[in-house]
C-alpha cells in the first residue's frame, strides 16, 4: 500500500509502544516520518525504518518545551519539504494515592500529555496553514478520557483534556481542509501497561507481576489486550483521505471496554 507516498508525518512519542507501531504503519505505506520522544530509542527505531526501506528519522524532543517543539516541525520542513499529518502521542502516567500525589508530578502529567498536544497541534497548524493543503492532527487520548480510574486523577484530568482540545481545534480549522481527531486505547499490550499493571496490582491488593492484567482482559468482550498495530490501522484511517470528512471525532480502540 502507499496511501501515503508524498506525505510527511511527524510522530512524537514514538519510540516504543503505541508510537513506534504507528510509526512502522505509516512509513509501510510510504510516508516519510520524523519520529520524536525523550529517549535515545527513538534514533534506532527510525534507523530500523530506514534500514527496511521507508523514509524516516529520530529526534530527541520534551514535549513540554515549546522551543523543542518548534524545532520538531522545522526539521520536518528541512528534511522533508512539509508537514501533512501530526500525531500527538507523547504521554506519561503516575499511579498513586490522593496523600501521595504531589503537585509537581499532577503538574507533570497534564503538562506532557494535555500541553504537550496543544503546543504541537499548535504548531503543526501553522505549518500546515502555510503550505496551504490541509492536513491531519491525531491526538492520543486514553480509556481514561471516557472513565477516570481509581488513583490516577491527574492522569484523567489530562487526558479529558485532550478530547476538549480536539474537539475545540476541529471547529476551528475545518474549513481549512484540516481535521482533528482523537483515539482512546484501551488496554494495549506495551511497556507502559507492565507498568500499570505493576502500579495497580500493589495499591489494589495482592497481585504477582501480570495478575491483575489479566483479570481485566478477561472483562473486555474482545477477549484479548489490544497491541500497537490494533491503534496503527486506525490512525492510519483517520489520516487517510477516506477520514476526509471525521473530524472532531475520539475513537475508542478497546475491544469493546468502553461503548460509547
């Protein structure tokens, strides 16, 4: 397929997890992606694109600080010419009770994850404005933009924050020929889940390494977690020129957890 030949993709949050694998789907489909997170990996996945045969290339960017941000995109334009679709996916998450839970890891949660999409959306439509063919914004919500969970109330806050923001910003740039959409994964198998998993199971009793996971997989009526390719089709699609008229729109990708 190549859907997507011709098309720049700026991706942050993609060394691992849900980021790399929509990193790896879009540049299958001939785009040319710049993928962004904090971490060193983020250069080897891209390497590992380029050595495959896509277009592609790594950069170290904090999502917090809108110099970096501003530095993404005008890289994009250097080594790619444009900016066509944008995918805010860079997040973090803390699990922790009430009394433990600080101001400043609150303030450094809705900061990546709920400032962090407003700056690249931000900026992302002013490259597209410029160029002057519309474009894509995909902003990564959470099964947590639907329900807050327990010990997570920071997490929540951002993450609803997120759909505000993408249905906010598609009112305003829809006559421009650019969309914004969300997506709220559910339980994907990835490193940040292990997480979870871990983080939940000692505050919500006596759960060995993978336990409680599995008790609620169980519960969802897919029957299964979802992985990073479940979350890459469904990107990819609303990036297409067939999502041309979805906009506004935070689609749940969770096998069924949350039906609405």
């Amino acid at each position: 397929m190549s859907r997507f030949e011709g098309k720049t993709v700026v991706i942050t949050g993609a060394s691992r997890g849900i980021g790399a694998a929509i990193a790896r789907r879009f540049a299958s489909e001939g785009a040319a992606v710049l993928l962004s997170a904090n971490e060193e990996r983020v250069v080897d996945v891209a390497a590992e694109l380029t050595q495959a045969g896509g277009k592609a290339a790594g950069m170290l960017v904090d999502v917090s600080r809108k110099a970096e941000i501003v530095a993404l995109y005008d890289e994009a334009e250097r080594l790619f010419g444009r900016v066509d679709i944008s995918i805010q996916n860079a997040g973090v998450i803390r699990i922790s009770k009430i009394e433990d839970l600080s101001e400043e890891e609150w303030n450094g949660v809705l900061q990546v994850n709920t400032t962090g999409v407003f700056l690249c959306c931000q900026e992302a439509i002013r490259r597209m404005r410029k160029h002057g063919q519309g474009g894509r914004l995909i902003n990564t919500a959470s099964g947590q933009a639907r329900q807050g969970f327990i010990y997570t109330p920071h997490y929540a806050a951002s993450k609803f924050g997120v759909m505000g923001i993408t249905q906010s910003l598609a009112k305003e740039v829809a006559k421009e020929g650019i969309t914004v959409n969300a997506f709220c994964p559910g339980i994907i198998d990835t490193d940040m889940w292990a997480y979870n998993d871990a983080a939940w199971g000692k505050l919500l009793g006596d759960y060995k390494p993978g336990e409680l996971m599995a008790e609620w997989v169980r519960a969802i009526p897919a029957g299964r977690a979802g992985t990073g390719d479940d979350v890459a089709k469904v990107v990819t699609f609303l990036a297409s020129d067939d999502a041309a008229y979805v906009t506004g729109q935070t689609i749940n990708i969770d096998g069924g957890m949350f039906m609405s």
